[in-house]
C-alpha cells in the first residue's frame, strides 16, 4: 500500500519507518527542508531506539522516502496520516493550526478517494463535520 506521513517528528518519522518496515512504500512530508535533506542523507534528527538504522535501510530499499512537496505526497499515498505539532496556545488549548493546514492542504491536492488519518494530539470532536 501506498501511504503518506505529514510531519517527521517523533510520531510522523516513527510511523512511516513502522510502516516502511511492514512493506508499505512511505512518502513522508515536511515543511523544513534542511530536515528532510538530512533525512534524505540518512541523519535521523530524533533518537528512538534502532530508528536510524531502520531508516537508512528502509531509504536505501526504496521504500521510505523524504520531501517537502505536498502534492507528491497527497498522489503518492491512498492513506494520508497528519502527524504535525499541536503545540499549547496561549489559554492551554491545543493549537491546531498546523493539523488544520495539513488538511486544507490534502484537500487542495486530492484528485480521488484518500484516507486521512490524525495521529496528532487533538480534542475529542476535532474531526467531526460541522
């Protein structure tokens, strides 16, 4: 299965290695460019326990890949996971800006069915259609 990862922090870089791993191709997609050229060059920014390895094996097979263009990822992957930041705002809430631009941003790419799955830390209900 072909599957797409926004973000590679901890959760988003995890994930698509698991994925990757179990013999899915990744795309994983990140808005800072300097982090995915390290990860394309096989530095791991984060420390998890054999995560470097398993990227750099999973990068050279072809099966786990970095970039920052939104709409190569929307294409590539028929399950899309947001896994970007929700840092606390001001009043202690969850911001959901990045989540939120995420979603705008598959929706603006999106040319057939996609599944989209939140792994970010988000509200009860966020997902819930208004």
């Amino acid at each position: 299965m072909n599957i797409t990862v926004f973000g590679t922090g901890y959760v988003g870089l995890v994930q698509g290695a698991v994925l990757a791993n179990a013999g899915h191709h990744v795309v994983c997609v990140d808005v800072d460019a300097d982090k995915v050229d390290q990860l394309n060059q096989g530095n791991v920014p984060i420390y998890e326990p054999g995560l470097e390895p398993m990227v750099k094996e999973l990068h050279a097979a072809g099966r786990l890949d970095f970039t920052t263009d939104a709409a190569k990822g929307v294409a590539h992957g028929d399950v899309q996971f947001i896994a970007v930041g929700t840092p606390p705002d001001e009043d202690g809430s969850a911001d959901l800006q990045y989540v939120l631009k995420v979603a705008a941003t598959i929706a603006e790419h999106m040319e057939s069915h996609r599944i989209v799955v939140d792994k970010s830390t988000v509200p009860v209900g966020t997902a819930r259609p208004a």
